[in-house]
C-alpha cells in the first residue's frame, strides 16, 4: 500500500477572463479510484494538467506527498502516470523503441518483463516492433496505458482513458485500473458513466464554477 | 546521464526524419551560393569574408536550431517530454543535441567557405578556434533558450529571428572582430577583451537560460 496523498488547496483556473473552475478543494488521502467529472468545457483536463504539473493553477496550489515527504514539483514526474487524448508518443519509432527512450530518459532499468506483459494485455506485443505512425488511434490508446504504468507510478491520472478502444480495449483498460486502484491513487477524468462507474467518490467541476465572475 | 538519453532519442529521432540536418544543408548550401553569385569575379576584402563568415551561420542558425523544441510541440510531444523528465534535464539534453549540431554545421560551412573564398586566409589559427568554439557554445545555448520560448507563441517562424537578432547581436559583433585578428594574424593577448567578452556572455546565456527554463516549459 502507497502513502502517496494529493491536496487540491482553493485551486482556480482562468484562461484570460474566462473563469474555468474557482476554490477546487479536495484530499485524495487512500488508495482507490476517484472520478472527475463535468460537460464539455467544464475544466476537466485543465484540472488534469494541474494535477500532473504540467500547467499552473491561477491560484492555489497542488500538494504531492509521499511516505510524508512533499515532493518538489522537479521531482514529480517520477511519481505519476498519464493517460490522455493529447498524449502523443514519437510516431518515428516502434512501441517498444519509444518505450525503451522513455526508460531511459526517466533513468530507470527498462523493465522487459512488464513491459511484455502488459504489451501482451493490451494486444500489442506482435505489432511491439512496427513503427507507431502506423498504429491505429485505439492502438496508439492502449500504448499510451504501458507509457504511463512502466515506472509503476502512485498517482495515476486518465484522462478519456476508454477513447478510441473497441470492447476488449476497455474491459481490460478496466481491469488494469481495478487493479492499480489498490496499489495507489487513480484518477479518471470522464463523462462516460462506465469509466465513472468504477470511482468510489467523484469531483463534479460544475460545482466549481462562478457563473457571476 | 538522462540529458544524455534525451540527446539519444534526439539523435536518433533525426536520423529518421531528418527534421533539421535537411533545412541546415540547404541553408548552408543555398546562403554561401548566393554570396559567391553575388560576388561574381570581384575581388573580395579580408575583412569583409570574416563579416560574411558569421553572417552565413547567424542565418543557417536560425533555419535550423530552433527544431529542438519546435518539433516537439508542433508534434505534440512536449507534454509526453514534461512528464518523463525533469526541466533541467530536458533543457541540458536539448543543447547538448545544439551544442553538437551546431559544431558540425559550423565545421562544414567553416570547410565550403575557405574552400571558396581566397581572402578567407586565418593567419592566428589558435584565436580562430578558441573563437569557433566560444563562439560555438553560444550560438547553442542562446539558440536553444529562443527555440524553447518561441515554441509557446503562435508565429513560431517569425518570432525566432525577432527574438535571436538582439540576443546573438553582441555575440555576432564580438566574433565578427575576433575573426578579423586572427585573419589579422595578432597574438591571443590582444585579444585578451574580446575573448573575455565571449567567455562572459557564454556564462550569462548558461545561468540565465537555466534559471529561465522551468518557467518556459510549465504553461
């Protein structure tokens, strides 16, 4: 079982003057799967992208602690892993090349073995070796599953994590996230009710608007 | 030693698309052929080939430094960068992919030029590549900290030599000189300001763009 604890303190985010969610406030302090949800444009995968560090909150911050110790925002990437439809891995390369980069550059021992298993999983380990340009959206979908779960991250954000993947796609899409739901914190950022259906509390960001602001 | 893989995927990313390495030839190419059309049979001055020297890679710099991290947001691989590494690591695997791009580019336009200019004679040839590699380092450094800011903004083309020509003015004007002593053949110790000047830049280009770069990647 992780420590791993994620504060959203008062987190707002404008683009301009558009106000996309004011005072988000919310402890993910056990393991399970949590949901965000909201319409179209209602800031999901903003918040998403604030969660990750990849984009500052206008204000508020985001706390990442681990074993007690907060982790500096240098730092984080070592402890998360995301999914999402912007997510794009290096198309000039095979899966099993981008992944290897990707080992690399994170510093750690590619690890073959997880990898396989999981490109075996996913439906992908005959076609490890074909250049992602190649891939199918659904595929490149489920590539993006190994990407985000080879480090074995705490946190793990997904963002439309069933998009473009057919029925066997998403049953074992789900079957992953149930099981990395009880080794650390996953977050499920959707309007699909079958992915929502899996979260045991979920934040609705139409709560957090200011209709006057 | 993760800079280090960064600059491997790099390399070997451009060995598979050629997404810089094509538009420096041509740059090369295109740049000192027009100058030796321009020049025709016309007997051309010392100083003005050291000039035109710095001038052909000021501008092949521009068609072909900013790709670092141009490429990775026009493919939308800045974010997948962001989240398996650290800023500072992305910021030292992307110069040190410049750093070596550039010495290789410079070296074959340094190559093409005394090939083809008779005045482009270097008579103190130890100033001349202390000056190449000073020079060199920060050409790289400047042009990777431009690529990585101008990636964020929308007219990428236009903004690169906006941004570049006040920034690698000074180094331009400092290398332009230099260039002229050692074509001049003067000792290293005269030109002791000039070479003190390129050292100082260099230094403030590196902290700078590091205590920059965390704010330049995060949007």
């Amino acid at each position: 079982m992780s420590n791993y604890l994620l504060k959203i303190e008062n987190v707002s985010r404008s683009f301009g003057r558009r106000l996309i969610f004011k005072d988000v406030d919310y402890v993910f302090n056990s393991n399970g799967i949590y949901g965000v949800s909201g319409s179209n444009g209602s800031g999901k995968s903003t918040l998403v992208k604030i969660i990750a560090g990849v984009l500052s909150p206008s204000s508020g911050k985001i706390i990442h602690s681990a074993g007690g110790l907060n982790i500096s925002s240098e730092k984080l990437y070592n402890h998360i892993g995301l999914v999402s439809p912007y997510l794009i891995l290096y198309d000039e390369f095979s899966a099993e090349e981008n992944l290897k980069h990707i080992a690399q550059i994170r510093g750690i021992e590619y690890p073959a073995q997880k990898v396989n298993k999981l490109l075996e999983r996913l439906f992908l380990l005959e076609r490890k070796d074909d250049l992602v340009r190649g891939y199918s959206s659904g595929m490149k979908q489920r590539l993006k599953f190994i990407f985000a779960l080879m480090h074995s991250p705490e946190l793990i954000i997904l963002d439309e994590p069933t998009s473009n993947l057919d029925n066997a796609g998403k049953k074992t899409v789900y079957e992953i996230i149930t099981e990395e739901s009880k080794a650390g914190i996953v977050i499920i950022a959707s309007n699909e009710e079958n992915d929502l259906a899996l979260c045991k509390e979920i934040i609705n960001l139409e709560q957090f608007k200011n209709k006057n602001a | 030693m993760k800079a280090y893989s960064l600059f491997n995927k790099d390399l070997a990313s451009e060995i598979r698309t050629r997404y810089a390495v094509n538009s420096l030839a041509m740059f090369i190419l295109v740049t000192i052929s027009v100058i030796l059309f321009s020049v025709g049979s016309e007997k051309v001055s010392e100083n003005l080939t050291g000039g035109l020297f710095w001038a052909v890679i000021f501008f092949t710099s521009m068609s072909g430094l900013s790709r670092a991290f141009v490429s990775e947001e026009e493919r939308g691989t800045a974010l997948t960068l962001q989240l398996i590494a650290s800023p500072t690591t992305v910021f030292s695997g992307k110069l040190l992919f410049n750093l070596i791009l550039v010495f290789a580019m410079n070296i074959v336009v340094a190559a093409l030029y005394s090939t083809l200019f008779d005045a482009f004679i270097i008579k103190n040839f130890a100033l001349f590549i202390a000056l190449f590699i000073l020079g060199n380092i920060g050409i790289a450094v400047s042009s990777t900290i431009i690529a990585a800011i101008i990636s964020k903004a929308g007219s990428k083309g236009t903004l690169y030599p906006v941004l570049s020509f006040p920034i690698l003015l000074p180094l331009i004007l400092i290398l332009i000189d230099l260039t002229k002593m050692a074509m001049g053949g003067l000792e290293a110790y005269s030109a002791y300001v000039e070479l003190a000047a390129l050292v100082c830049y260099n230094v403030i280009m590196i902290t700078a763009s590091y205590m920059l770069f965390d704010f330049i990647w995060k949007d």
